[in-house]
C-alpha cells in the first residue's frame, strides 16, 4: 500500500530481459508508478517490460486504470521498452492515464513491437503529451484481429495522436480495420 516512490512504484509486473510473462483473465487497477520523473519508476502503471527478449502475453486483461490519478509518467498501463515484445489479446484499457506519452501504452527504442489483436482502448488520457492510447517513439505496432477499438481517448490536443501517436520511424500495420472503431488526425496506417 501507500504512494509509489522512485524505491518503490506500486505496478503489478516488472519483466526484464529474456524473461516471459503471460497473463490471462485478470482485472488490474490501481498500478502506479511516480509521475513527476525520468527514472525507470516512471514507465509503466501496470507492467514494465523492459530489454531484449523480455516479453508480454497477456489475454482477456481488464486494465482498470488508476481511480481518476495519472497512473505513470510514460505508459498509463504497459510500458515497453528496448527490444521488448507484447502481445495484447481480447483485452480492454479503460480510464488509464499517463502524465505525459500513452495513456494506456508507451513503446520505445529499436527492436521493441506490439502487437494488438482484438482490445479495446477507451476514455485513456496522455495529459500532457501525445498518444492518448498508444504512444510509439519508435518500434512497431500491429493492428490484428479486425476488432480493436480506440475510443475517446485524449491526447494534449489535435494532432497529439488521441487514439495512437506515432513517430515518422514506428511502423504500424493492420489487417483489418471495422468502420468507426479507429478515427485519428495524426496516424498514418500500412496495410500488410
């Protein structure tokens, strides 16, 4: 219990390199980490996956958000970074919030891939920054299962990215996209 710390965030899971998480049909809420840092204690509210073959599967995950507080400074829910790898299947974030990039997720540095098939992203926040689902800095993303779903999750403002906020070198796919379930300003979107 208690406020996180930079000694002491409060997320649920931690993976490093080379290790392996799977998870399935489970409600997370309540992880935080710090919100006023650049330190690792920042990334992720729920999972940091951190290095190379450090990897995250989770299945039919409710991630419950933070009560109304910012749950991370980077990655509300899921931060991963530097080779990382995650799968997201048939799962749901809602009401998530990162201080600054991806209200529910945040994906960096080369190597690092995301693949989300069939999960939903609804009412997440990046409250200062971009990417009020997903943020990639870099990395890539893929879209899969014909049923994901972005809605009305905020960015900072237009063209921050309020469903997924990209940078220029991130590639994101997706197989297929329903009518109505993925309206953004900022992305652009490849085909397989």
């Amino acid at each position: 219990g208690g406020p996180p710390t930079s000694s002491s965030p409060r997320r649920h899971f931690t993976v490093y390199s080379e290790a392996t998480l799977r998870l399935s049909h489970l409600k997370l809420t309540q992880g935080r980490v710090i919100t006023s840092s650049n330190l690792v204690s920042a990334y992720g509210g729920s999972i940091y996956v951190y290095g190379k073959n450090a990897v995250l599967k989770a299945r039919s995950i409710l991630f419950a958000g933070c009560g109304g507080n910012n749950c991370a400074r980077y990655g509300g829910a899921v931060s991963a970074r530097s080779a990382a790898r995650v799968t997201l299947t048939d799962s749901t974030f809602h009401g998530c919030r990162a201080t600054y990039h991806g209200g529910a997720c945040y994906i960096s540095h080369s190597g690092t891939t995301m693949s989300v098939v069939n999960t939903a992203f609804i009412n997440n926040r990046a409250i200062e920054k971009k990417g009020g689902g997903i943020f990639a800095g870099s990395g890539e993303i893929s879209l899969l299962g014909g049923r994901n779903e972005f809605v009305g999750n905020q960015a900072y403002c237009n063209s921050r990215g309020h469903s997924i906020y990209r940078h220029k070198s991130v590639k994101l796919f997706y197989d297929v996209c329903r009518p109505g379930t993925f309206q953004d300003e900022s992305t652009t979107i490849k085909k397989y």
